[in-house]
C-alpha cells in the first residue's frame, strides 16, 4: 500500500441478491483530494460509498490509512417532525453519557454549527422542523463533530433547491481550503465537479474512467457513462426536467 | 387516601413499577412506528398463559417463552423487509389469541385477558418491581444505541456501536415487561399499555428526554387513576388502566405540537 495515500481500493465487488452491482474497482485516494464520484442512476454509488464505510460486505481490498478519521453524510435521513429529538440530542449520539452528558458537549456543538454557519440557537430546535438545507448542514456538522480528515458525502445536495446547492457547495469547498479535509462525493452536478474536484471516478457498476475532470468530463466519456450524449454545460438548463439523464435518485 | 393502605397496595407497587417501565419501552415503540406490533405482541402471551395453567405452572413463564418466540419471529420478518410486516404479525398474533382462548380453561379466562390486581405475593410483586427497574436501568443504558438504530441507523455503525444487539435486548426486555404486564392488565391490553403512554407523552415533550420522563411518569399515573376507579366502582382494574391512559392522552391531544 502506498505510504501516502488515505484510502486505496482495489479490485473491490460487491454483489447483493446475487445481482452483481459492482465489479472490480480500483482507485486510490490521496490527502487533500476532492473525488467525486458521478454516474447514472443504479451505477452503484451509494453502494461504494457503503462498501468503503464498511456498511455492505465486499469482496477486494478497502485500505484506509492509520490516520484516516472518517466522517459520513448520509443520503437520506428520515426523522418525522413531530419526533421530539433537538439538534442538542442528535449531537449527544457522539458521547458515550448521551442525555447524561449535562451540557458539556455544548461547546463542542456550538462549535461545529459555526462551522457550517449554524447559530447557537439551532441546538434547542428539533431536527423534524428543519428545513431540507438547514438539516444538510446540521448533518454535516455532525460529520465533523469527531473532527474527521476525511468525510464522505452522498450526494450532499439531494433534495435541496438551487440556490442550497450553491451554498452546500461553498460551503464544502471552504472546509476544504481551511482544514485540506479529504473529500469524497457523490454528485450529480458536472458543473460543480468540474470547479472543485480534483478526481472523478465515473461509474457504472465498473469505472468506465477516472482522472481530473478536465481529462475525463468530455463528451465521449460522458457519452459512454449515461448512455446518451451529455454536456455538463447544459445541465443547469434543465435541471429538474424529467428529460434530464444526469439527475440522480 | 383509603384504597392506598388497602391490600391491594402491594399489587399496586408491583403494578406501577411494571407500567413505568412500559411506559419507558414505549418511547423507543413509539419512535420505531411499532405501535400496532406491540398491541398484537402481547395477545401471542395467551396461549402460553394457557399452558402454563393446563401443566400447573406459573403463567409468567409460559407467557414469556411466547413472547420470547415472538420477538425472534419480528426479527425474522424485519430482516426480510420486502414482507408487509403489519399484515403479517397482525394474521398471526391474532391467531395466536384465538388458539389462546380456545386452550384456556374457563374459569381462568377472565383473568387471562384482562388481568387481576388483587392475588399476587409478596415475593410475586418484589420481583415484578426488581425485573421492572432493571429493564428501566437496562434502557436507559442502551438507549443511545437504540436512538441510533431509529434516526441514524447508517450513522451508527460507522461509529462502530452494537446496534443489533442492543435491538435484540430491547426486544426481549419488551418481552419481559409484557409478560409481567399480564397480571395486571391482561394480554388483551397490555401491549396498549406500552404504547399509550409514550403516545401522550409525545404530544407534549419538547426534547427526547422529556419524552422519556413524561411517559414513565403517565405510565405510573393511568395505573394510579386505573386502580382508585376499580377500587371505589368495582370495575375491573385493567381496562380501567388502559382507559385512564386514553385519558390522559385525549388530554394530552389540547396540548399538542406540531
């Protein structure tokens, strides 16, 4: 294993319901990178997002580095509103005292929240009444509660309108530039990576290719990855159009 | 007050510590939407009530090994969520219930369904309360295992925490608490008694740990009402209970959050 990468896969494949979904994947992850994994619907991101976190069995090699501190933003999360459960109380889940901590995890919290521009009152609001942004955020800031160096995110904007994305994705470049945090995520949006990530990995079910983005977001390619000719310039135009190959569930 | 200094005071102790630590299981019940899966679990007791009276033993242990079967059956089902799981363990509890009333004999019916306050031992009621506070203690040490396997199941094993195992405890600590329930409520309601509680409370608390406090604390309160209205009207205890606990949730309904 290369000294100084965080995370090297190899060869990984992972069958569920004997229906194979992924198959021999091979990459390597490097400190300070931003890997953005992208691909249609079905490729199998989520499922390598799990299979790294150790969530799905596999078969290959997921090598973390010693020193990597892994911090995960799920997809989905479910809560109903009238569940009475406050920001306070989700962020308690990191201490072993849990409701018996006393308020000294308070700080801490507080802490985390600035860091996704959350004020402090936010810790006394109950997670069902969050908005879809608000709740991105605060699951982000749960992320980086244990201060991870390395976070996977699955598809940090799903579900959240245009101008949440804009922000999601300030605000993970900025994480990025102040603490070099490793970052690997699942996006449907070719504009932001192309801006921001330094590797794409694109998938269906076997990287079909994988480099910077300048190399690997061309026409061909992603031509061969969706199925049908896409532009990345293009996708704003149509987001949210059922005509739209690139919107991923 | 009279019926306090009573002898029935010990059923009553016994009675409180089994609905508080009800009242503490249903908050998970609640949150899990589990709610109809706990009323159909305690009418699997029956048949097990049944054959401990036909082979002359004590009808705890014969209902706990049903409910314990039953709570390796509701992981079985969870695990093939393809399953409607409502359907399922609603056909099949329910007919656990008939087959339960076809084997009890007659004259212990009555008690089987719906509970009976007034013959338990003084040994019968120091254990009911000793097992009931261990499962309130037991609770509340996995309860952060618990409340990651409901909001953030993902989440909690990348944090590496036995989520499933705590599951499976909580499972068969619901067992348990049903089991003791039976004598006071009867496996007609019991599962009732898990679930009103918490339901209450929900409308009310504003943070999770409110939640937790005030449905124990209705819990004990439906037992109190239940048995003061037996005692001065005669009625029987155990739906007295449980509609005390309508009760307090009907009030609870004026306060409720959005």
């Amino acid at each position: 294993m290369n000294q100084e990468s965080i995370l090297k896969v190899e060869n990984l494949s992972v069958t569920i319901d004997r229906e194979e979904i992924l198959k021999d994947i091979s990459f390597t992850v490097m400190p300070g990178d931003v890997v953005a994994l992208i691909g249609p619907n079905g490729a199998g991101k989520t499922v390598l997002l799990k299979s790294l976190l150790g969530l799905l069995p596999y078969r290959g090699g997921v090598h973390w580095s010693p020193e990597a501190k892994i911090g995960y933003v799920p997809q989905r999360y479910n809560i109903g509103k009238s569940v009475p459960f406050t920001v306070r109380e989700f962020f308690l889940l990191h201490e072993r005292s849990f409701l018996f901590s006393g308020g000294k995890a308070d700080g801490k919290i507080i802490e985390s929240l600035a860091l996704v521009d959350m004020p402090p009152k936010t810790l006394g609001e109950r997670l069902g009444h969050l908005s879809g942004g608000e709740l991105q955020r605060v699951l982000i800031a749960w992320a980086l509660y244990q201060r991870p160096n390395i976070i996977l995110f699955d598809e940090p904007t799903a579900g959240i309108d245009v101008s949440g994305e804009q922000t999601i994705y300030n605000l993970l470049h900025s994480l990025q530039d102040r603490f070099g945090i490793t970052i690997i995520l699942v996006s449907h949006e070719l504009n932001v990576v192309f801006r921001y990530a330094t590797q794409v990995l694109c998938l269906n079910k076997s990287l079909i290719c994988s480099g910077e983005p300048q190399a690997v977001l061309t026409p061909e390619q992603l031509q061969k990855l969706y199925g049908e000719p896409t532009h990345y310039h293009h996708l704003h135009e149509t987001e949210g159009s059922a005509a739209n190959p690139n919107k991923i569930n | 007050m009279e019926f306090l200094a009573s002898n029935i005071s010990l059923s009553l102790a016994a009675g409180l510590a089994t609905a508080m630590a009800a009242g503490a299981l249903g908050v998970f019940m609640v949150l899990k939407n589990m709610s109809l899966v706990s009323d159909a679990l305690s009418h699997v007791a029956l048949p097990g009530v049944a054959l401990g009276i036909l082979l002359g033993i004590n009808p705890f242990f014969g209902a706990f090994a049903f409910l314990f079967a039953a709570v390796f059956f509701i992981l079985a089902i969870e695990k093939r969520t393809n399953l409607p799981i409502d359907a399922i363990v609603g056909v099949l509890f329910t007919a656990s219930l008939a087959a339960g009333i076809l084997l009890t004999p007659e004259p212990e019916l009555l008690e089987a369904l719906f509970g009976d306050f007034t013959n338990i031992s003084v040994v019968g009621a120091a254990l009911t309360a000793l097992l009931s506070l261990a499962v309130v203690i037991g609770l509340i040490l996995i309860s952060r295992q618990l409340m990651f396997t409901i909001v953030a199941p993902d989440l909690g094993r990348v944090a590496k925490l036995h989520t499933k195992s705590s599951y499976l405890l909580f499972l068969i600590m619901l067992a348990l608490v049903v089991a003791l329930g039976i004598k006071f409520v009867g496996t007609l309601l019991m599962g009732t008694l898990t679930i009103i509680p918490a339901a209450a409370a929900k409308n009310v608390a504003r943070t999770f740990y409110q939640f937790g406090i005030i449905s124990i604390l209705f819990a004990a309160l439906s037992v109190i009402l239940g048995t003061a209205a037996a005692y001065y009207t005669g009625i029987l205890a155990g739906p007295a209970v449980i509609l005390s606990g309508v009760l307090i949730f009907l009030c609870t309904l004026v306060f409720k959050r959005s």
